[in-house]
C-alpha cells in the first residue's frame, strides 16, 4: 500500500502503558513523495502522551497540508488495570469499553482531527 493510498484510512493508536502507568510516541506524516520533506517543512508531527489521567497529542509542526482530513478513529490502550468510569473529551463521553479480563481499553468512533491537538480525560473513581 502506498503513503497515499493508506491517507484513505481511519487511524488508530495503539498504546502499551509501562509499569507506572504511562506511555508516549509520535507520528510523522507527509505525502511519502517529496524529497526533502523535512528541509522544506512539509511535513505534520504529532506527539502522543498517556498517563493514568488521560491522553494527549501535542501537534509540534503542522506543514503537511494532507492531514488536515485526516481523523484519529480509536486508541486502544493496553495494560489498564481497572475499568474506568469516565472517558471523555472537551467534558462529552467518548464510546468506550473495557476488556478485564485482558486489561484493554478501548476507545472508539472518535473522529478526532489529527491535526488538532487533544485532551482525553480518564478517571477511575
């Protein structure tokens, strides 16, 4: 599948927590065709934090016109403990279930703006 191919597709994350509950990456997004993409700016960074209150993206450089239609659909978290009771995002509920059993949680049918920053909010009591 090519780079442009693949912008057709929702986008997900996928986290591991560590063993203190907190877990961080980053995406580079471009066109896959430009040389240079980096010298000329052309070019979307996200970088992703997760701790035992929530998740967050930070958008460090936003130079990649293409992004602006592109969506983060779902983040599944691995290595939750407990269920939480509130997941949410601006103070409205995100769809979201928990598997115990395998300590997943899953939060789905976002459509959040990859080119916009987030706060997702989880608590646990």
């Amino acid at each position: 599948m090519t780079t442009q191919a693949s912008r057709n597709n929702i986008f997900g994350l996928i986290v591991a927590m560590s063993y203190a509950a907190t877990a961080d990456g980053c995406v580079f997004l471009d066109d896959g065709e430009t040389v240079d993409s980096i010298d000329k700016k052309l070019y979307t960074m996200i970088t992703f934090n997760v701790s035992d209150t929530g998740i967050s993206s930070t958008v460090l450089h936003h130079g990649y016109p293409g992004v602006e239609s592109l969506v983060l659909d779902f983040i599944r978290v691995l290595g939750v403990a407990v269920k939480p009771h509130i997941v949410e995002t601006n103070g409205h509920p995100l769809n979201h279930s928990y598997d115990e059993a395998t300590q997943v949680l899953y939060i789905t049918e976002m459509a959040l703006p990859m080119h916009k920053p987030f706060e997702i909010k989880v608590a646990f009591s």
